[in-house]
C-alpha cells in the first residue's frame, strides 16, 4: 500500500503542468480596474439620452472621487468593486 501511495504522489507531482506562459493574465491592480470601470462609464454616459446623463455622470463622479482620494490599500480593495461594476456595465444594452 506504501508504494501505491508513493507511486500516486509521484504521478501528480510528475504530471501537474504550468498553464501556458501567455494565458496567465497579470492582475490589475484597484486604480488601475477603477480607470477602466471610470472609462467605460465616460464612453456610456455619451450614449445616454439626456435624461438618463445626469444620473449615470453623479454615479461616476462619486467613483472617480473615492479612487481619487482613497489610500493605496483601499485602492486595491476597490479592485474588485470596479470589476463587478465593468462587467455590469457591460451587459447594459445602453452602453453597447
């Protein structure tokens, strides 16, 4: 039983592959997904008919001055944020 379990351990640790060098993504770090999230916004907000500008322009407002004025480790906290926000944003068919 011993040398089955080597042998098992042996197997994975011989046959475990790194993913290929040009599908690894770099992370992105908080400010840097927040441009992108605050940039899509921008491009958005133009779409918009008028009556839906003004809205949409306070929301990235506020997420343009919290990126702004938040510290560094908040920054990368709001990576995530800024993601979820991007791929909301989309999936919108006014932004499209």
């Amino acid at each position: 039983m011993k040398w089955y379990c080597a042998a098992l351990l042996l197997c994975l640790v011989a046959c475990k592959k790194d993913p290929p060098a040009e599908k690894k993504e770099e992370k992105k770090s908080g400010e840097e997904e927040c441009k992108t999230y605050i940039d899509a916004m921008d491009k958005c907000i133009a779409k918009l008919p008028a009556e839906q500008k003004e809205q949409m322009q306070k929301q990235r407002d506020l997420q343009a001055e919290a990126v702004k004025n938040a510290p560094a480790v908040a920054k990368d906290q709001m990576a995530d944020t800024c993601r979820m926000g991007y791929a909301t944003l989309k999936q919108d068919p006014r932004c499209k």
